[in-house]
C-alpha cells in the first residue's frame, strides 16, 4: 500500500511563495511520474505539473509555466512544487499523485490547502 503525504500549505499574500512536499511511503514496486493536481471550490480538480521519476523531465500546465517548479529527491521518496509569485486564482487543495508504470494515477494524498489572499 502506497501512501502519498503533502505538507506545506497556508495562507500567502499575492506575489508570494510556498513550497510543497509530498512524502512517498509504503510498499511502490516502481515510479514512473509523479504529480501535482489542485482543486478550488467548484471547479473540477486539474492537472499543475509532473516529473518523470527517471530522468527528471518536468511539464507544467500553461498558467503556471514559469512560477512553479517542480523538483524531487529519489532517496528521500520527497517530491517539492515550489510556487512564486503566487496569484489569488492559484488558491486551491493541491494533490499529489503518483504514476507507477507511465498508464495513469493511481494513488493519491489527501491534499493540502493553499490560500492566497490579501
């Protein structure tokens, strides 16, 4: 069983930063990709960002190109969404998700809000 942590939401005034974790544990025979989705109130949920678990290759959707960052550290399991220049639209619950054979996401964490507000 596979267990997806996040850590590091909260409140940022416009313009701000914040940086994510997300902690892999438990019993994962492999990582193809993992990522970060993100949820507002009555939106459905949608796709920021992912990194290939191999060689590191990172895409982004297109309104968040060039603020977010997304990084990984293969022995500690961590998997970081870095966030700057934070806009009020970017408040949400992100997600992380893990891709363990390139076919999908089959675990989730169980989110972490973040709010942007003055």
């Amino acid at each position: 069983q596979v267990q997806l942590v996040e850590s590091g939401g909260g409140l940022v005034q416009p313009g701000g930063s914040l940086r994510l974790s997300c902690a892999v544990s438990g019993r994962t025979f492999s990582i193809y990709r993992m990522a970060w989705f993100r949820q507002s109130p009555g939106k459905e949920r949608e796709f920021v960002g992912a990194i290939r678990w191999n060689d590191g290759r990172t895409s982004y959707q297109g309104s968040v190109e060039g603020r977010f960052t997304i990084s990984k550290d293969n022995a500690k399991r961590m998997v970081y969404l870095q966030m700057n220049s934070l806009k009020r639209e970017d408040t949400a619950v992100y997600y992380c998700a893990l891709d363990p054979r390139g076919q999908g996401y089959d675990d989730w964490g169980q989110g972490t809000q973040v709010t942007v507000s003055s």
